[in-house]
C-alpha cells in the first residue's frame, strides 16, 4: 500500500482539517457534474466519508461503496450520521479490487496528489465503471489553491519542511486532463472550484490546521516547542487578519470528468 495513507491516520483529526473544506466544494463538483439519481457510485480514497456523506445527500445513489488505504479514516467514515447506506472497504484507487463494469459512476475526491501512479488510477476507475458511465476527479491547486497555504507559506519561509506529496503537479488542469484522455475517457471536461475559506479568528486557524494529520499535520507534530511559537509569529505577521480578528480568503481546486466510452 502506498506510503502516503501514513499521512491520514485519524478521521477525526482530518475532519478538523479539511472536512469542511472538503465538503464545500464537494457539493460544488457535484453540482456540475449534474449525475441522475440512483447510480452505484465507488467513490476512490473516500478518507473519513467528508465528500460520501455529500454525494449521498446531493445526488441520490442507489449505493456508494467507498474505498480508502486508511483504517483511521474508515473507521471516522463508518460513524457519520449521512454515510448509513454506504459500504466501506480499504482498498488502493491503482489496483481497485472490484471486477470490470461494476459501478455507473467513479468520483475520486482530494486523493490524486497522493498517488504514485495517477495514470494507473484513471485507468482503473474507467475499468471498473460501465459503459457510458463516469469517471471525475478534484484536487486543490498545488500550492496557490490550497485551503491551509499560509501555514505552508510560513513553514517554507522559515526553512521548515514538510512531508512531500508524490504528485503535486497533478492538482493542475492540463495533468488531469491527460491521465483522463490517455485512460480512454471521452467527453474530457475541467472546471475551476472556488471556495471561501473562513476562520473565526487566530486561534481557529490554528487549531484547526495542525492537527497531526496529512503532510504538513505530520511535520507539525514532529516540531520542538519553539519551532512551533515562531511558526505562530510568522503566521500571525502573515495571514490576512481583519480587524475584528477573523480570517478568510479563497481556496480553489481543479476538476475534470469524462465517460466511459459506450461501446467499450
Ligand atoms: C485529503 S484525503 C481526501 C479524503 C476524502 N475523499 C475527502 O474528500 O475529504 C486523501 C485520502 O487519500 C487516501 N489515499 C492515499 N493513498 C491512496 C491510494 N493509493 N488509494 C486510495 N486512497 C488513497 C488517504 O488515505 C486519504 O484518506
């Protein structure tokens, strides 16, 4: 299994991170992929069930299996009120462990910059969904569109490393674009999602973005006490604080979608 399922360790911990995040423009993907109702969705490296609990309240599936190499994760997505009717199993999105034309639809959320291989991935997502079904991805832009980027603008200007995500250049458009052209999809499309990222003060950010999980979580946990103060210092002189002492700013991902094609 890949090294980075490492990184997402705890549901509970990623969902003071990045649920919210995650499910703000989840509904947003959905909203342009428009699916009808009653489809049979896996949903590739499904974490804590952020963005399941969101496909199974906007688009209506028939069933949702979703798979994720992380225990941690699985075990946060089974508790969630909203993913009752889902199935949860672990699994790797480059070698999914399901027969060809199991699925009518594959959506894959916030996963593709931690893939070895996102190729193998694309391929295996229209294997295993039937013709004329779809195949769709999103990822925050590395590293301009990234909800938490003040702390990894901070860390960076004081020297301090993080984890490295095995395929940042895989958030962009074009990448996604090809992985889904050279998979055999058709009907490639991108689009842009923008959201408001909002914190209701210093102390939010914060707690909020060093829990110890995903890459910069990892190193954060790692740090002596005073490494930690004078990241606070730099973000304080960094992030755009109003007077009333809240934050907010934009964070955007690209998506891309494309179709089995019909006559496979
Ligand atoms: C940022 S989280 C996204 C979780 C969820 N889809 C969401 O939208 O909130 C990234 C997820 O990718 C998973 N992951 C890492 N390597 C993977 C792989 N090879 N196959 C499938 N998922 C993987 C991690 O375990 C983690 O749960």
């Amino acid at each position: 299994m890949n090294a980075p399922a490492n990184l997402f360790t705890d549901g509970k911990a990623y969902e003071r991170l990045m649920g919210r995040w995650s499910q703000i423009a989840g509904a947003k993907f959905l909203d342009w992929l428009a699916p009808p109702k009653g489809l049979h969705w896996i949903d590739v490296g499904c974490g804590n069930g952020a963005f399941t609990e969101v496909l199974l309240a906007r688009a209506a599936p028939a069933a949702v299996t979703g798979i994720d190499p992380s225990d941690g994760q699985i075990d946060y997505a089974r508790t969630r009120p909203g993913t009752k009717l889902a199935q949860f199993r672990v699994g790797d999105a480059q070698a999914l462990p399901f027969a060809d034309n199991s699925f009518d639809a594959a959506s894959m959320a916030l996963v593709i910059t931690f893939l070895s291989d996102p190729a193998k991935a694309a391929r295996e997502m229209a294997r295993v969904v039937k013709p004329g079904g779809i195949v769709a991805t999103y990822m925050w832009e590395f590293p301009d569109g990234f909800p938490i980027r003040p702390l990894a603008a901070a860390m960076k200007s004081l020297g301090l490393g993080e984890p490295a995500r095995p395929n940042v250049e895989a958030s962009h458009r074009d990448a996604m674009q090809t992985y889904w052209r050279d998979a055999g999809l058709q009907a490639v499309d991108t689009t842009v999602i923008r959201i408001r990222v909002a914190f209701a003060d210093f102390d939010d950010f914060w707690d909020s973005s060093t829990v110890p999980v995903g890459p910069s979580g990892k190193a954060l946990a790692d740090m002596m006490p005073a490494t930690r103060e004078q990241l606070k210092a730099k973000l304080r002189e960094q992030l755009p604080i109003a007077p009333n002492g809240s934050i907010a700013y934009e964070a955007f991902a690209n998506a891309v979608k494309g179709r089995v094609p019909a006559n496979r």
